[in-house]
C-alpha cells in the first residue's frame, strides 16, 4: 500500500511542476508538443522532416529524451535549432522536473514550438504530464493493427495521432482503415495524420496543421 | 531517497520469487524463455511461427503479457498449447509474483519450454527477473539500425537476439550488418538470428537452436 501512496506523491508532485512548466509556456506564447511512441516508430525522423519543411517559418526548439546516448539530439541539432539532451540513464519516461530544467537552457521568449521527443515507450509516459499544450502519439505501420486496443492510454491522452511509415504499406498484412478506426474507437476525438519520413507523404498536410495551430493561438491544454 | 529504497525493496522481493520459480522450473526440466521487445516488433508472430515450425516436437506452453486485451492469447489458443493470460491493467513489465500466479495453472510436469511473451517495451521489463532460463530479445529491422544503443540495458540482459521482419530490408534505410555490430557491441555474447514471419525465413534456424538447447538440458541461468 505504501508503494501506491509514494507513486501518487510522485505524480502530484510532478502534476505540480508540470503546471509550472504550462504556465511559462503560455506566457511566452510557446506550443509544447510531447511526442510519444514505442522505439523505432519515427519520432526523430518526423521531427527532422518538420523541422526541414517549415525551413524556418517557425522558431522551433527540441528537448531530446533518450536512455542513453545523444544520438538523436546529435540529428537534430544539425537543423540548426537549440536543442537540449536529457539522457535518463536507464529511466523509462521524461517527468516534468527533467522538462522544467531542460527548459530553463531555452530562451522561450525566441520561440513558437517546442518538441519535446519523449523516452520511446509505449506504456509509461503516458502517466507523466510535461507541461504540453498536447501528446502527439506516433505508431508505424509496421508495429500492426492492433496496437492503439493494447496500449490505450497513451491514445486516450493524445490529441493527435500520426501513422508514420505509410509507404511501407504494400508489403504489410496491415489495413491502415483498421489501424485508425482501433485509434479513434480509443479516442474519437483524436487528429489523424498519415506520413512517410522516407518519401515526405504527409509531411505538407502535418506541417500545416501546425502552423495553424500556432497561429490560432493553441497553446496550452484546458485553456 | 525513500523512493528509491521502495524501489529496491521490489525488485529484491522480485528476485526472491524469481529464484522461487526458477526452481520449480529447473525440478521440472522446463526451459523459460522471457520475450521481451518494443511493441509490434512480432513477439507474438514469432511464437505463432515456433509453434507451428515444431509441431508437437517439444511440449510448449505460452504466458502471454499484455497492458490490456487477450488479443494475443486468442492468437497462441488457436494452436492448442496451453496458455495464461496475465492483464496487468496499465502496468508496464510482467513481474515474478505475476509469473508465478500464471504458473499454478500450468502442469509443469507435461511441459519442455514455457514461453513467456512480456508486455510491449523495451525499457522497464530489462529489470524484472521472472526466473526464466533467458531473455530473448526481439526487434524489427524497421525499428532502426541505433536501437541497441538507445536502450541498452535490455541488450545486455538477454542472452538472445532475434532480429525480425528481414523481408523489409530492401525498403528500409537500414543496414542489417550494423544493427547486428551494434547490439554485439552491447553484448558480445548475444545468440543472434534473422527471421522473417511473413516469409518464413530463419525460423527453421531459430527452431533448430530451441529444439538442441532443450536437448542439451541447458534449462537454467547461472547452472
């Protein structure tokens, strides 16, 4: 019983900072999206494939959360944007606490989006709220139909889907119709993108709907 | 620092249940393969092709570990082997007590190999000793050629890899040659195989290998 008290601590205690994080966020006009999946789905590359098609039409940071390594922060940094690596060491989500002092490196006041790429991780950080104005869940084609019925909650929590590696559809006994009515059966309510980091399929459709939103004034989540 | 002591005070009670079933599985002469990967890398196909490579050959039973649904325990039941489910309702990782609950339903004594397929993440489950023999570790060669770096730990706990879905490797901006480098350099004595269960591919290889490991009796780690 005590194990359950102290991780409902944890995640007061978190839901506080990310509250914090929000309210930075929104004074300085930011769009923080918090990028989840399992590993391998694409969230870098989606993030590469953002940052070249808006070629700098947004002021765009990027807070990288790995394991271990800086490979991925490594990538992005070559587009020239200020990123910040937090590596867990073995932690298996990012907390608002890690987001809040990766922040404090960014000037947010130089800044519209910021993309946060979390741990790849299907389960955990969903319990994890960052401060984001929204969760965007990406899932490749190639990890099957039935993934949003047996990781429901990170497709509860998200306000936008994106079913990357669209261009490997041929040669998988996948029905992406069946893939997203399962996601919005999870979700009705979610923002369904479809792309391709290898051919840019998508990539237009996902970058407009993000200007959009900066420009409508989508910042926080609740508001 | 209270958290941490929790924490630790869990995975001792874990590995002293995790010995308890070892023992019983070792009594019995019951090989325990715990399958861990991120999630829709084929764990569950990867089963469905063993068991029906084998064919009677070795009397296989299967635990299978999900967030939620039995979707895949419907999948195993269809080739008549015995098999539990075990829901875990949100949580990320099987865990030794879970194990051992899904074990009384099993009559060990009737049985060569218990597959044990661990919910979809390549994170949490590397710390969760279930009393298994060994870890097999899944990944898709969609997942990317860094994984292993990324996500250490569960490289370096298994005693086996098997990398799936080789069939994509001409569509993919993968090279095999260095997914594999990378994962040997992790954990130079990793078993590796390449198998596809869309085409068949490897899984002869994979089946020969468990079939000579039951022979040889090797049953248990650290025998």
């Amino acid at each position: 019983m005590s194990v359950i008290t102290i991780e409902r601590k944890i995640l007061e205690k978190n839901d506080e900072i990310a509250r914090q994080n929000r309210a930075r966020l929104t004074e300085h006009g930011v769009l923080a999206l918090n990028m989840v999946s399992s590993p391998g789905s694409g969230k870098t590359s989606l993030i590469e494939r953002t940052l070249e098609h808006l070629n700098g039409k947004l002021r765009v940071a990027v807070i990288e959360g790995d394991v271990h390594t800086s490979l991925d922060a490594e990538r992005i940094a070559r587009y020239r944007v200020p990123v910040v690596q937090i590596v867990t060491h073995g932690g298996c989500h990012l907390d608002a606490h890690l987001v809040a002092e990766a922040m404090t490196k960014l000037d947010l006041t130089r800044l519209d989006v910021l993309i946060i790429e979390n741990v790849g991780n299907l389960v955990c950080p969903a319990n994890y709220d960052l401060g984001e104005a929204m969760k965007v869940v990406i899932i490749s084609t190639t990890e099957g139909e039935d993934k949003p019925l047996k990781y429901p909650a990170m497709f509860r929590q998200a306000a936008v889907l994106v079913i990357n590696k669209v261009d490997l559809l041929p040669y998988l006994d996948v029905r992406l119709r069946v893939l997203k009515q399962n996601a919005l059966c999870i979700n009705p309510s979610l923002t369904v993108f479809e792309t391709s980091c290898t051919t840019g399929m998508g990539i237009t459709r996902w970058c407009d709907w993000l200007l959009m939103t900066v420009a409508r004034g989508v910042k926080t989540r609740g508001e």
